[in-house]
C-alpha cells in the first residue's frame, strides 16, 4: 500500500500550504526555523521583569502579528509562531494562554481571556494513515470585541466568538457562537442572552 501523500505535484512549500489552510507537514525546516525564534521570543517575554512594561511591550511586539494599544498579556504566554497571534486593543490575557496559531488568531478589542485558556487552531486527520504520516492543517479563530472567556476554556480550530459573548470557565468551544451570548459546557452551548438579567 503506498504512503498517503496528498502533495502530488503541488510545488508549494510546506509554509505555503499551511498558510492556505491545506494539510503540511510541520517537520520542515523553514517552519520549525520560524517556530524556534518565536520560541526565543517567548522565552524572552516569559522571564522578562514585571517592573519593566516597556520592554515587555517591545517583546510583544516582535512576536506577535499585530497588537494594539492598551494590551496586558501576563506571562506565560505560549505560542507556536506568534506571528499569526492579533490582539486588538484594550484586551487583558490573564496567566498560561496557549495559542497554537498555526493559522491565524484574530482577538478583537476590550476581550478579557482568563487564566490557562487555549485557542487551537490546529486540526489532525482523523484517519490513520495521514495521521501516521504526520500531516496535519489548521483552521483560523476569530473572537470578536468585547468577548470573555472565563479560565480553562478552550477554543477549538475553525471557531469564531460574536462581539460580547461571554465563555464560561471550563467551556470547550467546537462551534461558531453568535453575538450577545452566555455559553458553557462541554461542548459549549449557548445558555442564555448577555441581556438577560
């Protein structure tokens, strides 16, 4: 039986095809080059003194796609390239976020992200030849303004959060969840408006 091999003449790199969404292979040089120096990056921020925001701000900055004014990120923050990370402005990440961002995470603005939550964008087949083969893809989460996420939660790849939705602790999020919600559970699930007293 001949190994999966879902390239078949696609000239693309494994950064490529990751980037599109489509299965890669993470054991690639350039990826793991670029997983390395976020790692470094991370290590940096991580360690780095409480008493010195600017520098923790300048640290953010180098590893992270985008982040905007008034962010507060507590360490540890871990990431596999940061580069796909976004944080919108306003926006405080309590202790322990793990955001594997293999694809892109978009954090809108004023969101709250409480202790050790997880934003995984990474997917795996669920066969067990490809799986064996180590291919793998990634699906993007948005998570929009104004959003809390209580500690623990995790959001799971291809997910996006509406504005002001709020996450309870523990919650583990499969699935797109509207606006001006309250979601708890495993798997989440909407339990009533923000609106309701």
């Amino acid at each position: 039986m001949a190994a999966f091999d879902p390239v078949d003449g696609d000239a693309r790199s494994m950064r490529e095809r990751m980037l599109a969404g489509d299965l890669y292979r993470g054991a690639d040089a350039e990826l793991e080059a670029e997983m390395r120096a976020a790692a470094v990056l991370a290590k940096d921020f991580n360690d780095s003194d409480p008493a010195d925001p600017a520098r923790r701000r300048e640290l953010l900055e180098r590893l992270l796609g985008s982040v905007g004014a008034d962010v507060e990120i507590r360490p540890p923050l871990y990431v596999d390239y940061g580069s796909h990370l976004h944080v919108g402005e306003g926006t405080f990440v309590n202790f322990g976020l793990t955001a594997l961002d293999v694809a892109p995470i978009r954090i809108g603005r004023d969101v709250l992200i409480g202790p050790n939550v997880q934003l995984l964008t990474p997917t795996h087949p669920v066969a067990p030849e490809p799986r064996r083969a180590k291919w793998e893809a990634a699906r993007p989460i948005t998570i929009g303004d104004n959003v809390w996420i209580g500690g623990m939660a995790v959001i799971c790849p291809g997910v996006s959060i509406g504005d002001n939705s709020v996450i309870g602790a523990g919650a583990v999020v499969t699935r797109d969840l509207p606006a001006d919600v309250v979601a708890v559970g495993n798997p989440a699930r909407v339990v009533r408006s923000v609106h309701d007293a």
